[in-house]
C-alpha cells in the first residue's frame, strides 16, 4: 500500500520591522576599530552590492539602539513550529519527530532537544542538521525517509537563523578585518520556517511531498565559504585574536571558476539536470520553480541556464528581493509566501532547489497539491 507525505502545517516568522538594505551598515553597526581602508570599503560597497543582489529589505532579530536580541535561533523556531501546529490543527504533544536544520551550533544539549522541551512533547525522536543553505533541505528529506517507513506519523521540520550575531561589529576582532570577513553581512538576515508533515494511505485535498534530493559536489574544490576554527574545541581567546571565528566567503567575480563544472555548466544546472532524471520528474504541470539564491546575478544565469529544461521564465519565484535571504529557513519562508499569493490547481507543482556555496552542496524537493 502506497505511503503519501502531506504537508498539513506551514509557518514562518520574519523577526522585527524590515530594515531597507540602504540602512544595513547603520543598523548592523559600523567597525570604528577596523582600518580606515576596511571603514571606507565599507561604505563604499553597499550600493553596489545592493544592485547585485538586489534586495529591497531584510529583517534582524536584535534592538539597533539597545545591541540586545529580542529572539534568537530557540524562539524563533518555537514561534514557526507553533504556527504550522495550528495550521495543521494539531498539538505539539502529536509530533513523533522533530528534525532541525540549520547554518552550524555550538550549543549542548542540541536545539532539537530545547524545541521539545519549549513546547512541551515529553517523548519523541529528534535530529539536528548542520548543513548551512542545504540543512533544511536534508531535515525534509530525513522527515520523507522516517515517515514512508512506517516507523513515525507526524513529523515536525523547522530551520532558524540568527545570521546578524555574525555581522554585528561586537562579533568580530575589527582590528584584523578583511574584505572576505564581512562580505556576507549584506547577504543574510534573520527568520525561521516549519513545516508539519503527516504520513497518509489515501490523499485528500491539500499538499503533498512527492520528491527530496540531495549531493554534494565539493570533493575536489575548494570552499567558497568558510571559517578558519579547527575540528575540535579551541581556546575562544586564540579564536578571536587570529579572526578564526569570522565566516568568510569569496566574491561573485571568483564564484564563477568554482560554481562551474567541465561542461561550462553551473553546479546547479547539473544537480538539478540528475534530480529531474533520477525523480523521474514531470515539469508539464510546474506552478513554480523557486530558486533559493541570495543574489540577483546568480539568479538570473541560473534562470537562463534553467530554459533548456524547459522551465519557463515566468514559472521562477522568489522571496528574496523583498525580505532578504535568512539561509537555511529561507527555502520554507519562500513556500509558505508563495503559497499566501497564489491561486492552485488540481496537481499543481512547486518545485524548490537551492546550491549552498561553502562545499558546493545541492538540494531540492517538490510539493503538488490535490483537489
């Protein structure tokens, strides 16, 4: 008998008031202590960054004037996952599973474990992903896995992401600085997504899980983006004083030598050309193709790359440009708009991929609704 995935809850949550992409340097706060070459690139940059990416607005958890968080990756999950609950009209103490996904952690116990604990499930199995762009992907296939095999019912996948505690000025050792250390702050921001699946015999009306992928293609490159700390515990001290802490990234115009493979093709293309051909998918009933990409340039080549599959141009959505790109949670915070905004028929198809860029890592998954 066939086993099928319903997404019956979604919910997302954008932390304070959007802050428009002109104010980002002002509101993350400026590096009084970096050198003056680091202060005036600084500025200089943002505007042209902001055509880049093309980004009207984002949004942070923290109080600009107090430099105190007001939520953070715990709250911010627990008001997502309460919000899909009550759209699935279910009760916490139903989840059988929980599944995080997010950018990385260094608190004990895991956060999938604090999730439980905040609301209030006694008993149930639960799995942390530190996989960056790509975790919540990975936290839906593991759900698909567990719940087509019978074992679990109810699934609860969340994802979250305090991505400003990074870029805030008090997060680095300014005096230090390079281009590379802060050439992310305006490319991430904070917001936290979660979905309720239930595994089902008969499909009724509403949204179903039909195919997760995953791969990583980093084996022979080099990562994009990156810290320096090692594979073990280390000295916070030695950390700050070397910089080993700030999260790194190369610039787009080095991006193209590692995104591309021998075919003269992104990584993207190419991970997304064995989805189609592993999944056997049919793209003749494609409502949307969401691309989970936080810049305009990268988009638009992918984009174009994409009509040799025959993905329409008008079929492309994303989130992006007006609320920012909060990393893992953005692939459910881009579904959950989507799905506000559009009107679905009988068999309608989402289909959502993303490329994460420190390894080169590929996902993607889709959703068709039912009437």
């Amino acid at each position: 008998m066939s086993t099928y995935i319903k997404m019956c809850g979604l919910g997302s949550v954008l932390p304070g008031d959007p802050v428009s992409f002109d104010e980002i340097n002002d509101y993350l706060g400026e590096f009084p202590h970096a050198s003056q070459k680091i202060q005036k690139w600084t500025k200089r940059v943002q505007p042209i960054i902001k055509e880049m990416l093309g980004i009207s607005h984002c949004h942070y958890a923290f109080d600009k004037e107090t430099r105190t968080f007001f939520d953070d990756n715990l709250t911010l999950s627990v008001k997502a996952a309460t919000k899909a609950l009550d759209m699935a009209g279910m009760k916490a103490k139903d989840i059988e599973l929980i599944i995080y996904g997010g950018a990385h952690s260094e608190q004990i116990p895991p956060i999938s474990t604090r999730i439980q604990e905040s609301l209030g499930i006694h008993r149930c199995a639960e799995f942390q992903i530190h996989s960056n762009c790509t975790s919540v992907y990975k936290a839906i296939k593991l759900a698909d896995v567990m719940l087509r095999s019978g074992e679990y019912k109810n699934a609860l996948v969340i994802s979250s992401s305090i991505a400003s505690s990074c870029f805030m000025p008090e997060f680095y050792n300014q005096e230090i600085l390079t281009k590379d250390d802060i050439f992310l702050r305006w490319y991430l921001c904070d917001g936290a997504g979660a979905i309720v699946f239930n595994s089902q015999k008969e499909k009724d009306k509403g949204f179903f899980l039909e195919d997760t992928y995953i791969e990583s293609s980093g084996g022979n490159k080099q990562a994009a983006m990156y810290n320096e700390l090692p594979y073990r515990w280390n000295s916070p001290l030695e950390n700050y004083t070397t910089g080993a802490h700030h999260i790194r990234q190369i610039y787009l115009s080095d991006m193209k030598e590692f995104a591309l493979e021998d075919n003269g093709k992104t990584i993207f293309y190419n991970a997304l050309g064995r989805m189609l051909e592993d999944k056997k998918i049919d793209l003749s009933k494609l409502k949307n193709f969401v691309v989970n990409m936080p810049s305009r340039f990268v988009r638009s080549f992918i984009i174009d790359e994409c009509l040799n599959y025959g993905i329409q141009k008008e079929k492309f959505y994303s989130a992006i440009e007006d609320i920012g790109y909060a990393g893992p949670p953005a692939a459910i915070i881009s579904v959950d708009r989507l799905i506000d905004n559009q009107v679905f028929e009988n068999e309608d198809l989402i289909f959502s991929f993303a490329m994460e860029v420190s390894k080169f890592m590929q996902a993607g998954f889709t959703l068709r609704y039912y009437e």
